[in-house]
C-alpha cells in the first residue's frame, strides 16, 4: 500500500445537461484530515458518492487504498465508513439497536460485537442514551449516533458528507474532538463542508465550485495567495452598511463577522476604499473606521469565484 488513501484521476459525471464534476484530480493521504469545501452544488457529494461506489463517473478513474472503486466495490465498502448528508439511521430504534443492526450489517463477529459498540458508545458519549429513540435525539447526538454507526466495522476511510450541518456550536466542537481522535488512531478523514471556518482543522483542503477544484493546499497556504485587500469596516448600523457595499460592488465581495463589515477589494484598492467610504458618509452611513485585514479562506474563495466567472464569460 503507498501513502496515498484516495486518488481521484480526470473524474467527469453529469445529470443531463448539469456538470456536477469537471475532471477533478484528488489525492488524499493516509491518516490525513481532507477538508472539501464549496456551497451547495459545487460537487462535494457526487464525488462522495463516487468514491463510496453509489455512483458510477461518466470518465476517470479512483481508488481507495490501492482499492479500485469502480472495479471492486465489494471490497470498497468494507474498508470505508460513509456518513451521508442527511440522517440515514432508523429513528424508530434505539440508539443501541441502531449500533447492533450496522453490526450485523457489516458482518461484525459475534464475539467483537458487544465489545465493539461499547466503546463506540463511550467514544461517542452516547452510553446514556443507548435506550433512547433516534428519533428522540438532539442534532449534535443523531450526528455521534450516525459517525458511530459508520465506525462499527472498523474502517481504515472515512468519508463525511458536511456532517456538522445544522449542528449547534457546542456539537461540531466535540464533533471535531472526536475526529481529530480517530485521525491519531490512523484513520483517513475526507471531510465536506459549507463552513470556511472549519477548514482549519484539516490538514489540507479543497476548494471547489462547479464541479471544479479552485485551490488545494493548506488553510493558511491558500489564504496567503489571496491577490486582494480585505477591509475590516466598523459602523454603528454594520447591516445596513453592508447592504449599501453590496449594491455597490456585489454581494459576493460584502459579509459580516461580528459587529464588523468585511469588504474585499482587488485592484487600486485603497483608492477605491477611499472613495467608497466618501459616497457611503454622503449617503448617510457612518463608517466609524476601515483598515485593511488578513485575509481568509472565504476571501480567497471570493476572488476565485469571481475570476471564475470572468473567464467563463470570456469564452
């Protein structure tokens, strides 16, 4: 086996005259935390779904663990732990009985059983709810009963698709815990999500958008290329000051963290700064302060998108 768990080669799949891939190139390696990160409809779950055989590509090839996908399926599926996007589990069972059914799914041995959903259950933290209707959880449990079901046969993979959606903050905090638990223990995490934020806890990442791979690398990495300048503007009404930016230059370069309004700007940016904070104050908005800032995933995100849509119009 080499030290690559995944590798993606000129992957393509469409839905009719939808492209969800365009001939995406991957490779993730053992016991490394791969994040992908994109908004819906950027191909995060098709290429999931490929890489856990429930769907075929049009072109390319990919394996796991020098297991190919397309070619062996079988064999896939016994070394890879899937956690879909949306609850899969029986939310009629109990939390116990939801662990021993995946158990007897996968063929776990009788004598591995017991102890095997013990410790997925202390792992989890779930031991005293093991009586307890799935359907009775929390969102932050359902997604611990789901990962736990997904580890019950020992997989070497895991695949998870944007598994703190929806999530409370407390939860996707002991969500990673756990994560960066079973990363030490060895395992291969690929990890989807719409939340820039948590890209720092992988060791690499994706961008993606479009069925297109923008940039790979290190969080820190990839927001060190970011071209532009990000300014951080403090007012006293930050929503609709940010609403007069976005009608100015375009929702997609306009957010707000905080109590403060981010504007990316690229080229001749101070002086358009300037000029901004100029016409804002002649139409009633107080800006109080706008210094420049380092930027983030989500900036350079921005400006891939944007230079995305460029080149795509330039065709």
């Amino acid at each position: 086996m080499t030290d690559t768990a995944i590798r993606v080669q000129g992957l393509k799949k469409s839905y009719g005259p939808a492209t969800a891939l365009a001939s995406v190139d991957l490779e993730v390696g053992a016991a490394e935390m791969f994040g992908l990160l994109g908004p819906d409809g950027a191909g995060k779950t098709t290429l999931m779904r490929i890489l856990v055989s429930l769907l075929d590509p049009d072109e390319g090839t990919c394996s796991v663990n020098d297991i190919s996908v397309t070619g062996r399926p079988g064999d896939i599926r016994r070394i890879i732990g899937y956690m879909p996007q949306r609850f899969s589990l029986y939310p009629d069972l109990t939390v116990g009985e939801n662990l021993r059914f995946f158990a007897d799914l996968f063929k776990v041995p009788k004598a591995e059983r017991l102890a095997r959903t013990d410790e997925l259950l202390s792992f989890s933290r779930l031991t005293p709810f093991v009586n307890r209707r799935a359907g009775q959880l929390s969102g932050g449990m359902k997604q611990k009963l789901a990962l736990s079901c997904a580890l019950v046969h020992t997989p070497r993979v895991l695949v998870l698709d944007e598994p703190t959606t929806g999530v409370d903050p407390v939860s996707r905090r002991e969500f990673w815990a756990i994560l960066r638990e079973l990363k030490g223990r060895g395992v291969t995490i690929l990890v989807s999500t719409p939340y820039m934020d948590e890209a720092e806890r992988c060791d690499r990442v994706a961008l993606m958008h479009k069925g297109k791979i923008l940039a790979r690398g290190t969080a820190a990495g990839i927001a060190g290329n970011f071209s532009g300048t990000v300014y951080s503007v403090e007012s006293p009404e930050p929503v609709g000051t940010a609403a007069w930016f976005k009608q100015k230059l375009g929702p997609e370069q306009v957010r707000i963290v905080g109590d403060r309004v981010l504007v990316s700007l690229f080229e001749n940016a101070q002086r358009i700064m300037d000029d901004l904070r100029r016409q804002a104050e002649s139409d009633g908005k107080a800006i109080v302060s706008a210094g420049p800032v380092s930027a983030g995933l989500e900036d350079v995100f921005v400006a891939m998108v944007a230079r995305q849509g460029d080149a795509d119009e330039g065709r």
